[in-house]
C-alpha cells in the first residue's frame, strides 16, 4: 500500500500538471514532499537492510521514527492537495478534472501505508512469500479502489445538470416599457454571452449554460461541467442546445458533444458524444483551447471548413453521431478567410457562402492569412474586378440549391460578411442582422451598399440597396430594412428609419437619446413597435453607464430612456448587446473572447 500509493499520490500530479502556482502553498507542497521523499528512502532502506538468518529475531526492531516522519510528510501532502470540491465544500478551480482526485486518493493511501509501516514493519529483508507478499497485493488493490472510488465521485461533482418541464413559448415584444428583472450568473463564473432559444434564452457561463424564463429571469435549468471550459451554441431553429468539451479518462482527453433540448435541458443521448483524440481538429472559428467546433451549425449538423488536398471544402457532421452527411468542395478560385463565422451561415435548411473570387485566384488562400493589402497575381499585380459570389447549399444533402454573382470592380478584399441572426452571436462592430428570411451582404467600396437576396429561392431583392448617410448597422426584413442615421440639419438629431428594399422611406422615428455622434457599432434593435438602442447614460461622464433608448414608431407615443443600474460596461460599450427573444428585450455584456477572470455582468430583462 505504501509503495502503490506513493506512485499514484506522486505520478498523478506531475503528469496531469495541477497544484502548481505562486504563494505559500507551493512552498509547503516542496516541503512536504522534501520530507516524505527522505523519510520514505531511509525508511525503505530500513526495511530492506541485509540481517544474517540467525540475528533477525535478535536484530528486528520497528522503524518507529522514520515511518512517523513518512506519515506526517504524506499527511501534509494530503491536506494540501484535498479537492475541497469534491466534499461540497468549495468551487473547482478552472482545469479540474478526476485525476486530481485519484491523486489526492494516492496520497491518502500513502499516508495510511506509512502508518502502517510505522507500527507493523521490520528492519529486515522480507521474504516475497506468504504474509509479505499477501500484504502487497492487499495494499495494491486498496489503493486501486481507493483510485476508483475517487474517479467515480469526482466525475459525479464536476457535472451539475438539472431539467425542467417544457413551457409554452411567448412572443418577442413589440416594444419594452421597463427593466423587469435582473440576473447574476453563479458565483465563480461570468456571462460570456447570451443566446436565443425557441423558448426563451441560455446563458453561457463558461462552464456550460444556464437556461433563463424570459418572464421572470429565474433559472429554468442548467447544465455545467465544474472547472472546465465548454463551449456552447443553439441550433438556428432554437429548439437544440449544443455543448462541446474535452472529457478525460485513462486514455487520454477527448472531444466531446452533447445536445439538449432547449426547453427542458433533457439530453438527446445516454451520454456525451466523443468524437476523438483532441489532436484530430477540423478547422472552425472556436475560442482558443476550444477543439470541437460548434459555431457553424443547421437544425442537426455541425459544420466545419476542411482543407481537401490543394482545396477546402464544406463538411457536415450529424449532431448524434458525428458521422459525415455530406462534403461540398468550394471553388478554387474563390478566397477562402480566416474566420468562417463571418463568411458563412447556416440556417435549420441551408448553408449561404459568401465569398470573392477571381479566375487568377487558387486554393492557396486558407483559414489564418489575412490580408492587409489585395492579393496580388502571379505577376505581382494587384488583383481586381472578379465577383462577389454567394452559394446556397441543402443542409440535409450539401447540394447547391442556388447561386448568385455580382460583378466587383474594386481590388480582391477579404470575403464579404454576411448578415447575421437577429438572436445569435455576431461581430463587434456593423451589427447588421436579419430575421432569416433575407441574405443581406455589404458590397466592396467606399459607399454603404447592400446585395440582398431570398435565403429560400435566391432571388435577388436588391441588387445595389443604397444606404449611404446612415450607419454601417442595418436590421433585414422580407421586404425592408431598418437603419438609423444622424440628421445634421436638426440639431444632430437620433432618427430610426424603416425603408423599403428599393430605398424608398417608408417610416421614421426621431429619438431622443444622448450623445447621438457615439454610433458605429453601437447596439440597437428593431422591435414591431419601437426602436431600442442602448446609448450612454446622461451622468456617463462621471460614472461611466449605459441606458436603453425606446423609440416609438408609432407618432402619437414619445420616446423614453430606461435607466440601467450597474451598467458600466467594463469592455466598452460597442460590447453591450440587445438580444429580442420570446418573452423579453435581454441586455448583456458580450465577453465571449475576453480573458478569464473579469468581475461578473448581470443580464437584465426588459419588457
């Protein structure tokens, strides 16, 4: 036991590389192993001395000192790597896995062991037979199950995982009149985002996901994996909540899926889905350290970019078995960019490329080469002209159900960026956005000029939409367009303004909110019945907040501003997001590539 235990109380942490840090607790851990390193060597060299047959009777005597100076090293060893966790007694710390308990396992044996040395052993060879050799093989398998059982309960106290029953879903409000309530994220953890459900909305905590009840703001159910980093998504139709994390066992770390239904929490499957050796990575856009791409994702698939020899190619893997679906090879003469979350979505029944090609380009363009100037050609010109391409593939199949070209005369740039889910993640700045039923990309140039086409048939609805004089952002309807603008003839006035597809004003709405010239990139959404756009608060100089503008369309109704509390932005207000679900108007701080260790942002409810 005390040979066993000192090899998995030892190996444990050096291979899987926890307990390491700057403090006082480091100092002791050196410490404690200095001693029980020395203490244990001198006692097995007690225990193993050579007596002549005839003296051991006369010469044994028990290594009384040695073995209590072992006990009390292991002992302080075991004090100090005890994952308090796992008593219910504290929070994991980032990068817990098992192995910590079944190190903490091997050093309680170690500690026990050397107690027993200390009171039964002999200074004396043994002979590897009968008792001794009973004893050792008695030792062994109790470390073994005290290892297990360790594994077994630590597996247990990562995971925390509730259900509910599935609510009726509400509708988005038309417009928001006050802040109902407000939601702080679990001690230890910070939201890096909120996303749309069918039903209401899902926090990502870092950890796993929080399911709230737009209504209330209460928790509806959660799952999360304690002290380890999960990366988390919903499936464009809402209904799926897809988690992808590393799992560890003995052989080695896994990637790992698992779905949930949105509205209970209920997973889809027994357990999670391992899809592989963490080495065996396919190209996506995921946070760093992420291995299983999540970010591209249609009703019941994953899709990632993969390189296909000299190509790249679309790759769609099922959500329950990870099994391929269906490849689609992209044109070698189109670019293919560092981020595809930004060039290619996916909605429940189709996946829309945007991209830019040119008869002089090749597939020597992959994920990771940015482009601070336009490529250039074989002779070392800069390339120009070619066309702005979007493909529209079949998510159940990979079949192209539509192309569209436009011609571009300005030099080859980065793929255009194509307009994103009203309800799920985007970029930072130029939030332009549509409710899915449009495909809306910003064409090359100097102006703000739109292509808008039918995600359905590919239609074209607008082929050069000018919105030159308003801001980058822009929200896409079937038939319209929502924009907003500063009218320097009137004072710098705020104005909302809804046009229709071949520009034509349709509706405007003057907004009262401050400091209008802070626009680009600034959060604001459409709702049926007003405008909303978070602006800074009126005392912002000095304390630094944020409010939310509410614009009425309708003429007859003024605008107002409802006042947030504990709303200073920590990473600027370009970050604050404004996500319409059913039920609610969500206001959140969106830190999905921040660094850890950042105070926690609470999530408000307005309706």
């Amino acid at each position: 036991m005390l040979a066993a235990g000192a090899l998995v109380g030892a190996l444990v942490p050096l291979l899987f590389g926890y307990g390491l840090g700057l403090g006082l607790v480091p100092v002791l851990r050196v410490f404690f192993w200095a001693l029980a390193a020395l203490a244990g060597w001198l006692t097995l060299l007690q225990l193993l001395e050579r007596v002549p047959e005839e003296q051991r009777q006369e010469a044994a005597r028990h290594p009384v000192l040695l073995g209590w100076f072992l006990a009390a090293g292991a002992a302080g060893m075991t004090v100090l790597e005890t994952p308090l966790w796992l008593f219910g007694a504290g929070l994991p710390a980032s990068g817990s896995t098992p192995w910590q308990a079944v190190g903490w396992a091997g050093l309680a044996a170690l500690t026990g062991g050397a107690a027993l040395v200390a009171a039964f052993g002999r200074n004396h060879r043994p002979r590897w037979a009968g008792a001794p050799l009973a004893g050792l093989a008695c030792g062994t398998a109790a470390v073994l199950l005290l290892a297990a059982a360790g594994w077994a309960a630590a597996d247990r106290a990562l995971v925390s995982h509730t259900t509910a029953e599935a609510a009726a879903s509400r509708p988005v409000p038309a417009t928001v009149r006050r802040t109902a309530w407000t939601w702080h994220p679990p001690a230890g953890t910070l939201v890096h985002r909120v996303l749309g459900t069918a039903v209401g909305a899902v926090a990502d905590v870092g950890d796993g996901v929080v399911a709230l009840d737009p209504a209330t703001g209460r928790e509806v159910w959660h799952y999360r994996r304690l002290g380890a980093e999960v990366d988390a998504n919903v499936t464009p139709d809402g209904r799926t909540v897809v988690l992808a994390f590393t799992l560890h066992d003995h052989r080695g770390d896994w990637d790992a899926l698992l779905t949930l239904d949105a509205a209970t929490g209920r997973p889809h499957g027994d357990a999670p889905l391992r899809l592989g050796r963490r080495d065996n990575r396919g190209h996506g856009s995921g946070r760093p350290g992420r291995s299983a791409s999540v970010d591209l994702l249609t009703a019941d698939a994953r899709i990632l970019l993969e390189q296909d020899g000299g190509g790249w190619r679309l790759t769609a893997r099922s959500l329950s078995t990870d099994e391929r679906v269906w490849e689609a090879p992209l044109a070698p003469e189109c670019l293919v960019d560092r981020r595809p979350s930004t060039w290619i979505r996916t909605f429940p029944d189709t996946v829309v490329v945007a991209q830019r090609c040119h008869e002089e380009l090749d597939a020597t363009a992959h994920p990771g080469a940015r482009w601070p100037r336009s490529p250039r050609s074989g002779a070392g010109q800069e390339l120009r002209g070619g066309v702005n391409r979007l493909t529209a593939f079949d998510a159940a199949t990979g079949e192209q159900r539509w192309r569209t070209e436009q011609p571009e005369d300005g030099p080859v740039g980065p793929n255009p960026e194509i307009s994103y889910h009203r309800n799920g993640p985007r970029s930072h700045l130029y939030p332009v956005t549509s409710d899915g039923s449009v495909v809306a990309v910003e064409k090359w140039g100097s102006d703000i000029r739109y292509l808008v086409v039918d995600r359905a048939t590919g239609e074209v609805l607008a082929e050069d939409l000018d919105l030159t004089g308003h801001d980058h952002s822009a929200h896409f309807t079937a038939d319209s367009v929502s924009v907003v603008r500063i009218d320097d003839e009137n004072g710098g006035t705020l104005v909302h303004e809804r046009r229709a597809l071949d520009g034509r004003l349709l509706q405007k709405a003057e907004s009262r909110a401050p400091f209008p010239h802070v626009l680009a990139g600034t959060e604001w959404v459409d709702l049926e019945g007003a405008a909303v756009m978070v602006h800074l608060s009126r005392d912002a100089a000095a304390e630094g907040g944020y409010d939310v503008g509410v614009t009425p369309w309708d003429d007859a109704s003024a605008p107002f501003t409802l006042q947030l509390e504990d709303t200073v932005p920590l990473t600027g207000i370009l970050r604050v997001r404004l996500l319409p679900v059913p039920g609610a108007l969500l206001v959140f701080e969106d830190v999905s590539d921040s660094p850890d260790g950042e105070p926690e942002r609470p999530v408000f409810g307005l309706y």
